[in-house]
C-alpha cells in the first residue's frame, strides 16, 4: 500500500513516529536499516524520518537505562 502525504512534513514525521515505535518495540537495527534502504528509493523524506525517529527512541532508551543504572 502506497501514501500519499499532503507535504513533506507530513511524510518525514509519519516516518519519525514509525521509527520510534519501531525503535520502543525492539526492532533489530539490521531489520530497521533495510526498511529505510527500501523506503528510501519510494519516499526518501519518510525514510528520513524513519531514520531519525528509530535513531532518537534509541538514544534516548540508552540514555534512560545509564541513568537509571547509576541512581541504584
């Protein structure tokens, strides 16, 4: 199935959300890589977004876990 996105905002986050969730349900990296190696040849602002969310829900999940380490 094909999207169409009002603008190209619309595309980028809608990939940003998606990367996220696919980054907070522990999506393997090699599996996120090659839907953004795909998407990128059919809507290269979503997979851009895809990037980008998965990239930040992972920082931000490690960032979470050092501190939570630390505080026990």
């Amino acid at each position: 199935m094909h999207t169409t996105y009002r603008t190209a905002t619309d595309a980028f986050n809608a990939g940003f959300l998606d990367g996220e969730l696919a980054a907070i349900t522990k999506l393997p990296a090699r599996q996120a890589h090659a839907r953004i190696s795909m998407a990128e040849q059919h809507d290269p602002l979503y997979a851009q977004g895809y990037s980008d969310g998965y990239l930040h829900a992972t920082a931000t999940n490690a960032a979470l876990r050092v501190r939570g380490g630390s505080e026990r």
